[in-house]
C-alpha cells in the first residue's frame, strides 16, 4: 500500500488469524503466509506443518525469534528439554539456539516474528590497474 507523500506507513489489518486457524493437514505446509510490505524492520510468516510432519533440528538465525501457536499441537525439542505447543502458546527462540519443530496428528500453525534480515549485498571487487 502506497504511503501518502510526507507521512510514514498507515496501520492496518494484514490477515485474521480466527479466520484462518484450522491446523494443516489440507495439504498446505511450509511459509503459508508472509508479510510482503516493503519498507518494515521486522519479518512475520505463518508456518504450517502437516499431521506428524517435522522441520529438523537446525541452529537458529542470529536473531530472537517469537511465535505463536494458532491451531494444531506438536512439540518444540531444544538442547536441553522438549516443550509442548498447542494453541495460545507464545515461545522465545533466543538467537542462534538449537530447535526442532514437530506437529502432532493435527498439524501445526504458528506464526513467527522476528527482525528483518537485511538483503545479502554483494559488492563487486575493486577493479585492477596496471601498474
């Protein structure tokens, strides 16, 4: 959405969760939805994972992570216990510790918040002269 000239970004409603909780398990899995604004310093996605399904154990970003379980249940194992998530349920992931996400026969759906990873830049190298 356009800003008006000479005014920041405009609140507004981006997606309801009530509306669209229902755990996976229609054959929707993965980042189900994700926030598209352009100009914005944090990142939101829904994930969802289908009955049983699982997304490995894996060292986080650097960066927190928060989320929040819309629907479904499954479990959340860390390095040093395994956490049970259901519905309600918000959860710090500090950064760069050790997660692995598995959904119980429902299927899982949280959304996830965190800082904008800014874009990989790569610069071309300096050019070369002759001596």
């Amino acid at each position: 959405m356009p800003t008006p000239q000479g005014t920041t970004a405009v609140p507004r409603i981006l997606a309801r969760t009530d509306q669209r909780t229902a755990p996976a398990g229609e054959g929707e899995s993965g980042a189900v939805w994700k926030l598209q604004e352009e100009q914005r310093d944090l990142d939101s996605n829904i994930i969802a994972l289908l009955p049983e399904g699982t997304i490995d154990a894996h060292t986080g970003p650097d960066l927190d992570v928060l989320i929040h379980v819309l629907a479904g249940s499954g479990q959340l194992a860390t390095e040093l216990d395994t956490l049970e998530l259901m519905p309600g349920a918000l959860v710090w992931l500090p950064r760069r510790s050790r997660r692995q996400f598995t959904a119980g026969p429902e299927g899982l759906r949280y959304l996830t918040v965190h800082q904008r990873r800014q874009a990989l830049v790569l610069d071309a190298p300096p050019s070369r002269t002759a001596p």
